[in-house]
C-alpha cells in the first residue's frame, strides 16, 4: 500500500458516497494515477526525509512501496533495496514510470522474507490501513536486524478528528474514500514497545508553505490558514 492519497481538502460525504474501499481496491483503482503528489504526500516526503537515518550502504526494504517513487530515488546509495506492496497494479504502473525497484506483492502482516533481512525499513502512510497496530510492528521488528532502524508515518488521529480522510479521485474524476484505522501517535509508541522497539523520536506536522501551493490549486487557501496548528502526519523512528 502506498503512501496517502488524502486530499488537501475535506471531501464532504455526498460527494464521497456511502462506501469505503478496502485498501487492495482502493489502491488499485488509484494505481494508473497515483504518480501525482497531493498536500499530504508532499508533507510526508518532507517531514520523513528530516527523520529517516541515511541510507548509504543499508539494506532497505519500503514496505507498502506503492509505485516504488520513495524508494527508486535512494536505490542507488543502498547496499540492497526491496520494494513490498499489497497491490501489484502498484508496482505495475512503477515500472511503467520508469522506477526500476526489486518489488514483491504482499501483505505487511505477513511478509514472505526471511527474519533480519533488513537493517532500515519504512513504513510510510501504509499502516493505518492495519486494525492489529500490535501485529503490524511484530511483523516489522522481525524482518529487521538487532540495531535496525524503523521509519513509520501515519495519517494523523487529529487531522481525522476534524474531518479529513483518506481520499484519491479515481480515473473518472469521482473521489473515493479508503479503509482506516485511527491510531494516535501513543498507541504507536506503547505497541511499537510491546513489540520490542526503542523509541527514539516522533514528529506531528501540520501542512506549511512548502505545500501551500497545493491548496491555492484546489481554491482552499483559508483552509491552509486555519488548519496552520493542524497535524496531518504523524512520523516515528524506532529502533531494533
């Protein structure tokens, strides 16, 4: 699953209609797409860069790749670098844009690798489509070696609270909502620490003027005004 296709914008519910895709439908339907940033996205990228330890000469592994955009950019810098993602119309249309990443297609809750593989893996706006947060880092400390790093980012609980949600408008134009779990940034850290991680930072960020331009094309400047104390990611480091 990929990083989040929610929107800079509250989309009102009439608009959205009634049902909410599962992750696997959503994402498949957004796939042909997905190459275009949105405002939460954008701040993502940025905040995650500012955390995430170097890459140089790790072994990396980007969890819910999506396209494999992240992880095609620091490939080259690693000592191996594997993409995974639920949905293989994800890494389809990479390789179509010209991300040539090692991708498989599986579920983070039960990746087919061997145990300490890895000694970085990212999780980016991929686990708050999992219920079992407990489960979810379980699975991750056990991919990765004793003294790895973990960069997890989620959709944050505050920015749902005020009615943002996870959004991308499929090919016909129409916005669609995807299945989510709300997850505050403690829960993380107390089931990130149940399942054996040391928790060494955490970041909440609201959008900024690096994304401003993504309200001034959708009309919603005041938005970005009001919402300025608004966090809309959440991004912890976590270590093996």
């Amino acid at each position: 699953m990929p990083t989040s296709g929610a929107e800079a914008t509250r989309t009102g519910a009439t608009e959205l209609g009634r049902k909410r895709l599962s992750p696997r439908e959503g994402y498949r339907l957004w796939a042909p797409s997905y190459e275009e940033e949105t405002a939460v996205s954008a701040l993502e990228d940025r905040v995650f860069r500012g955390v995430a330890p170097d890459v140089a000469g790790r072994r990396l592994l980007d969890v819910g790749c999506g396209t494999g955009r992240r992880i095609a950019a620091d490939r080259q810098r690693t000592a191996l670098a594997i993409g995974l993602d639920l949905v293989p119309e994800m890494l389809l249309a990479g390789r179509r844009s010209g991300h040539a990443i090692t991708g498989i297609v599986a579920d983070l809750r039960r990746m087919p690798i061997r145990a300490e593989s890895f000694d970085q893996v990212w999780c980016r706006l991929v686990i708050g489509h999992v219920p079992d947060l407990a489960g979810a880092y379980r699975e991750l400390g056990r991919v990765t070696c004793s003294g790895g790093d973990l960069i997890v980012s989620d959709f944050h609980a505050a920015a749902v609270t005020a009615g943002h949600r996870r959004t991308f408008r499929d090919p016909l134009g129409g916005a669609r909502e995807v299945q989510h779990h709300v997850h505050t940034p403690a829960e993380h850290v107390k089931a990130a620490e149940v399942a054996g991680w040391s928790h060494l930072a955490t970041v909440e960020a609201a959008a900024g003027e690096p994304e401003a331009w993504f309200y001034e094309r959708a009309g919603r400047l005041e938005q970005l005004e009001r919402e300025r104390a608004l966090p809309l990611v959440v991004v912890l480091w976590l270590r093996r």
